[in-house]
C-alpha cells in the first residue's frame, strides 16, 4: 500500500504521459547531473522563470517552456 502513495505523489504536473504528448511534451531529453537537465527539472517542478547563473541550466530550462509551449 505505501508502494502506490509514494508512486502517486511522485507524478509532477497532473499530466498523465498522454496528455504530455498531445501538448508537444515529451519529457527532459537531458542525461541526468548535467546542468541542462537540473534546469529542464527545475522548471517542471517550479514553473520559475530561467535566470540561473549558468546558461546550461537556463537552456535546459527554456526547453522545458519551449515543450509544454509557454
């Protein structure tokens, strides 16, 4: 039974993977660690805005904006 309530608060967003690919979503295309990928994250989780320090970081998090077409 935890199994399932961990799995449920893990989604992000509302969006079930359906629903992602009808709006142009299809997820971080970044390797995990690097700072585009932080980024891509960073911005699903927040919805923030892309003035980090490091422009790997804001790129990925503009292709985040750019997917769900903000």
């Amino acid at each position: 039974m935890s199994l399932l309530i961990l799995t449920a608060c893990g989604s992000s967003g509302g969006y079930s993977d359906n629903e992602y690919e009808e709006d142009g979503y299809t997820g971080n295309p970044y390797s995990e660690g690097t700072g585009h990928y932080a980024g891509f994250e960073w911005a699903e989780r927040t919805g923030g805005n892309c003035n980090g320090n490091s422009q790997s970081f804001n790129e990925g998090c503009e292709e985040y904006y750019q997917q769900i077409g903000e």
